[in-house]
C-alpha cells in the first residue's frame, strides 16, 4: 500500500509539474500566434510521446528479466530525482530562480513575439514548433518517469492514475487560464517529487542488487525522510554561505 | 533539441550521472562479493551513495 500511494503521489506531481511547463508553453503560442498553430503543434507532439510510451513500456522495459530491470528503473529514477533534489535544494536555499511556469509562459511569449508571423493563410511553422518541442521536451520526462515507476512491483496501475490526475488537474489549469500558475508553489512540489524519485530509485536499485530492505516496503517512508533531512540540511548550509 | 535531450536525461551538472554510476560499480561489485551484511544493509549503502552524489552536486555547480 505504501509503494501503491507513493508511486501515485509521485506519478501525479512529476506529471502535473511537467505537464503544466508544457501548457505553459501551448498558451504563449496560442495568445502570441493563435490557437490553430499551437495545437497543432502540441498534438504532433503528443502523437510522438505515445509512440515513445508504447516502444519504452510495453517493448524495452518488458522484454529485461526482473532484476535486471529493477536496476535500470532505478538508475534512471536515481538521475532524475537526484536532478530535481539539486535543483530544488539549490532553489530553497535561494541558490536559483524559483521555479515558475508564469515565467516560462512570459518569456515564450516574448520569443515569439519577436518571431516575424508568416503571410496571411500560410501555416505558421514556428508556432507549430515552438509548441510541439516544447510538448515533447516535457512530455519525454513525463512518459520515461511513469515507465519507470510502473515497472515497480506495484505495476503501471498507480502510475497511470497519478499522471490521469495530473492530467485532469493541469488541463483545469488551462481552463481556468494561466491565473492558477502565479500561486503554485512549483519550487516546494518539484523539490517532494525530487525526494519521492529518489527515495524510488534508491529503493528499486537496492532492490535490483539482491538487496532485502528492512520493513520492506515500508522502507520507502524512511528513505524519503532521510532524503528530506540531509537534503534540508544542504538548504540551511548554502543558504548561509549564501551572499549578503 | 540534442543538447535538450542530453540535459533531460543527464541532467545540468556531470557531478550526478558520475555519481550514480560510482554508486553503481560499488553496489555491482559488493553484490558480487556477496559479504554477509550486503542482502540486509545494501540499501544504506545505495542510499549513502545518493547522498554523497547529491552533496558533490551542489558543491561543484
């Protein structure tokens, strides 16, 4: 139950994160050129990611032994969730710009805005583009996360509830406009998703290399916290080496 | 669109893939040495490995 709930909670917060960076992206294209272009470049986009989802899941990820397996999902959690961490840590600590997608959103806009639009009835290319990379950088991480935590012993069920939850609540986002991103504590949830994939990582590498965690499962609890202490303990010491 | 692809996998710094890969060998060989306390005890030894990455990864930005 606990691997369950962790794998959901971490599913859906790496997704909605990511997912809302990319929606970002959609609505500075769709104000700046137009909704046409935008979405036809974020649906291009999506066409690949599902190609990606079904050759890493059900082909890559299937076809290596359990073991095996476990390493590999482990290493790539543990390059991940070690990558949000220091972000993250660095972030907190006042190390790096907080992480905002209103930002993100404003400076895609003004990309584009210095972007010559096309001729009148011609297709706008650079819109389409813009959009569709910026969906498909995103969205990569999203598909390669959700592979990984679904090839843990609890399967892909937990993983594919978080990211359908993070996918509900992030296109509400878009419904609601782009008000919703300026209130979000993006750096604080992208700094716990660090600390879940981590913990997951260690957890599944561990795991792969014949090890038997103590409480099993359970073990994911403890390593999160211990993830949380040192890594606060990192925040408190550059925050204080930090200059005036 | 490489150099971004690279970035998402790899992350910013190289401090982190080099990490874990040493976090890596070191669990590959013990595994493979097979002393007693490895099965029980690791983990922490994946985990100290996790925190020793994430530690040189903020120091040598």
């Amino acid at each position: 139950m606990t691997a369950f709930l962790l794998t959901l909670a971490g599913a859906a917060l790496a997704c909605g994160l990511e997912l809302l960076e990319a929606l970002a992206i959609v609505l500075a294209v769709a104000s700046e050129r137009g909704w046409r272009d935008a979405l036809l470049g974020a649906a291009g986009a999506i066409v690949l990611l599902a190609l990606a989802g079904v050759v890493v899941g059900p082909i890559v990820l299937a076809s290596i032994p359990l073991e095996p397996l476990q390493v590999v999902i482990g290493v790539a959690l543990l390059l991940f969730g070690l990558e949000w961490l220091r972000k993250g840590v660095l972030r907190l600590a006042g190390r790096r710009a907080p992480s905002s997608s209103l930002a993100e959103y404003l400076v895609e806009r003004e990309a584009l805005h210095a972007l010559a639009p096309p001729p009148p009835g011609r297709p706008d290319w650079a819109a389409r583009v813009v959009a569709g990379k910026g969906v498909l950088l995103e969205g990569l991480e999203v598909v390669l996360i959700v592979a990984a935590l679904g090839a843990g012993d609890e399967g892909l069920a937990p993983a594919l509830v978080g990211a359908g939850i993070a996918v509900a609540a992030v296109v509400a986002i878009g419904l609601i406009a782009h008000r919703p991103l300026a209130r979000l504590p993006e750096s604080h949830l992208k700094y716990a998703v660090g600390v879940v994939l981590s913990a997951f990582g260690v957890f599944f590498l561990a795991e792969g290399l014949g090890v038997e965690w103590p409480g099993g499962d359970a073990a994911l609890l403890y390593l999160a916290a211990a993830l949380v202490a040192v890594s606060q303990l990192q925040v408190i010491t550059l925050a204080r080496e930090a200059p005036a | 669109m490489i150099a971004q692809l690279r970035k998402l996998v790899l992350g910013e710094t190289w401090t982190l893939p080099l990490g874990v890969a040493v976090t890596l060998v070191a669990g590959l060989a013990l595994d493979a040495a097979g002393p007693g306390w490895w099965h029980r005890a690791g983990g922490f030894v994946m985990l100290a490995g996790a925190v020793a990455t994430l530690a040189v990864s903020l120091r040598r930005r």
